[in-house]
C-alpha cells in the first residue's frame, strides 16, 4: 500500500515536467519543420530570389520594348524618313517610283 501511495506522489510530481517537455518538443519541431518553419523559409526566400531575378529580365525587356515602341510614335519620327527606311529595309518602292541603280565601284 506504502508502494502505492508513493509511486502516485512521485508520478503526480513527474507529470507537470513531462507535460512541459512535451509541449517544448512540439513547438521546437513545428519551429524547424512546421508549414511556417526555418525549412519552409529558407525555400520561401530561395522562390523570392529566383522570382526576383526573373523580375529583373523581365523589366529589361520591358524597357527594351518600350523604348522600341516609344521611336515608333507619330511625334516622334518623321513619316518621310520611317517610309524612306521601310522602302529600304524591306526592297521595296512605289510603281511610280524612278529607281536609278548604282555599281559598287
């Protein structure tokens, strides 16, 4: 009976600790590996530089393109000098037109 009454004290005085060690385990295994966890953030920031870099490209292109676009702008080319370099580029003239060839000498 003696056994008894003593191993329910020492197990009722071990029970708050063991609870304790517990709910620390729990909260330093979802620290490290939970949905929000020191794993899930060094991915969440390697997803960050890779979109960051692609952002970057992106943004060259985009003011490639915009620039490209911006000397295409009525106000800002004059109509001769676009048609005289799309007759150019593109080997083509008016039926109209008087072409004079010249030698390469």
């Amino acid at each position: 009976m003696r056994f008894l009454r003593e191993s329910r004290r020492r197990g009722s005085q071990l029970l708050v600790p063991f609870v304790a060690a517990c709910l620390v385990s729990y909260f330093a295994y979802y620290t490290i590996d939970g949905h929000r966890g020191l794993k899930s953030m060094t991915r969440i920031q390697s997803e960050v530089s890779t979109a960051e870099a692609r952002l970057d490209v992106l943004q060259t292109q985009r003011a490639a393109l915009e620039n490209q676009v911006g000397k295409l702008r009525s106000e800002s080319i004059d109509p001769d000098l676009l048609d005289e370099r799309a007759r150019a580029v593109l080997n083509f003239s008016k039926p109209n037109d008087l072409v004079i060839r010249q030698s390469d000498k």
